[in-house]
C-alpha cells in the first residue's frame, strides 16, 4: 500500500461531518469508528426498511453494496483528503446479513493520482464475513 499523500486526514469528526452531507449516507445511518493511514471503519444499524426478506429478515444486498462503496471510497478520501466518485464497484455476497449492527472495513490496495483502488468487507454482529468488494474512484480534484 502507497503511504498517504499530503491533503490526508483521520479526524472521526470531520470524517463523519462529510458522510452526514451526503443525505442517502446520512440516512443510511453510517458511523465513522476509526480512520487512520490503513484504511476506515464504519458502521449502520440495519433497520426494518433495509429488509429484502420480511419472512427471515435478511437485508439488502444494496445496502451492503452502499455500505462496501462508503468504506472503500473513504479509505481514499481519508488518505487524499480530496473528493473521490465511484468509476467502478465489485461486489462479493459470501452470506445473508440480519438486521442488526453491520461493520465495514475499508483499505488502499492502490493510491493514484487520477484513480485509485481500495477494497472493503463488510460483517455482522458476531464478525461473520457477510460481503467483499473492491472499487476504483476517481480523484475529483476538490478538497474533502
């Protein structure tokens, strides 16, 4: 993994102030739990609405696939400071998730200056590895 560039920050608070703009973000109920130059942790209380299944109250996999972009878009934002958009997502479900706290670890495999690539997992309550995916952003030029 590249060491962070000039422009990077960690601070929950200002990491958590960006996500509480985006409001799909700030409805999703995304926490920042830790940032730091390895990459961010968040997570999202899955709610009743986030249910696919009513019958066995398995969550969305969109919710999951949202939860996977946040964590590994803001493993570069963190490590820019700069503005990033989604060019490209990849998305593995390994299991069903349940309503409940799910957690989601994002990290760097690769810091450009144009584009960037970073991988996210996602687990639920008990750490069982519910969803993986890797993604590719671009560096959109504007402070975060």
């Amino acid at each position: 993994m590249n060491a962070p560039v000039t422009g990077a920050f960690h601070d929950l608070a200002r990491i958590q102030g960006r996500l509480d703009r985006t409001p799909f973000n700030a409805w999703l109920g995304l926490r920042a739990v830790s940032a730091s130059p390895d990459g961010v942790v968040f997570e999202l209380e899955a709610r009743q609405e986030f249910v696919s299944t009513p019958e066995r109250q398995i969550v969305h996999g969109g919710v999951l696939a949202s939860l996977l972009d946040a964590a590994a878009i803001y493993a570069v934002i963190t490590a820019t400071g700069c503005l990033q958009t989604t060019v490209d997502l990849r998305v593995d479900y390994h299991a069903t998730a349940a309503v409940g706290v799910l957690r989601a670890r994002g990290a760097l495999v690769r810091l450009g200056k144009t584009l960037s690539c970073s991988e996210a997992r996602v687990e639920d309550h008990s750490g069982r590895l519910v969803a993986s995916g890797r993604g590719t952003f671009l560096n959109l030029g504007l402070p975060a």
